[in-house]
C-alpha cells in the first residue's frame, strides 16, 4: 500500500444547501443556499497535527477506506483499540487498524482476503497519527 501526503495549507469554502436533502423518498427542498460550509473545519480538529493522505490498494475496505479516498489524519491523538492509525513499521507506511492489550500492540488489516498481519517482536513502530475521518474521492462511495 502506498501513501501519499497532501497539503491542506489553504481553505476553500464549499455551497451548502440550507435544508438537508432525504436519502430515501425524495421531499421538496428551497432551492437556495443559506450558507457555506469550509471542509477544512468540518474535518480538520487541529490544524496543525494533520495532513491529508490518499489511500492506495484496498486492505481497509471494512474501515471503510478505499482505493483513491482521502484519510483525514491527526498525530495529536492516542490510538485507542479499533483506531485506523497510519503506522511506519521497519520504514514501510501503510494503515492498519490499532489494537493494544495491556502491553501488547497489534496491528490489523480491515479486509478478510488478507493474511492476518504478523508483527515481529523487534519491529521499529512509529504511528504518524489516528485517522480522524475520510473523503470518498470516487464517483461511487461504497
């Protein structure tokens, strides 16, 4: 899996709609735009503690993380059991899913078609932050 950084040093303010939209049987709705909304504010906790990444492969389609979506990641956070953190282990960078007992850490994949991830007891870990939400970057969300 492969990770790519990107920049969030800029805000761009997005149309919101003033009356939420029905995701079943469809409802009349004003048509007009009471307000904008900034995702960098709707995402983003602190500021300066988080990036952006772009996901690559599909190891974390139960998370709900896919292939060309956009994690949300904040190193200000503690992972806690069942966190998607971005973790570098042995310098490889990939998502995993957190999961501590007492002082055992283990570290999951979020698809059943993969192995179960073994971790070597001298493996070099380092969480580069929690993912804290994410951005559907396709036309179909799943």
């Amino acid at each position: 899996m492969q990770i790519t950084g990107i920049n969030i040093g800029f805000s761009m303010p997005v149309s919101l709609l003033a009356k939420p939209v029905q995701a079943g049987f469809p409802s009349p709705a004003d048509d007009f735009i009471e307000e904008e909304i900034d995702l960098q504010r709707l995402l983003i906790v602190n500021r300066p503690a988080t990036f952006l990444v772009r996901v690559a492969g599909d190891s974390m389609i139960l998370a709900r993380l896919f292939d060309g979506d956009l994690a949300v990641v904040d190193r200000s956070l503690t992972p806690r059991n069942g966190d998607i953190v971005v973790v570098d282990i042995d310098g490889e960078r990939s998502f995993k899913v957190w999961k501590r007992q007492g002082p055992r850490i283990s570290l999951h994949f979020a698809n059943p078609r993969f192995p179960e991830f073994q971790l070597s007891p001298d493996a070099v870990i380092e969480v580069w932050g929690v993912v804290s939400g994410s951005v559907c970057a396709k036309r179909r969300c799943e």
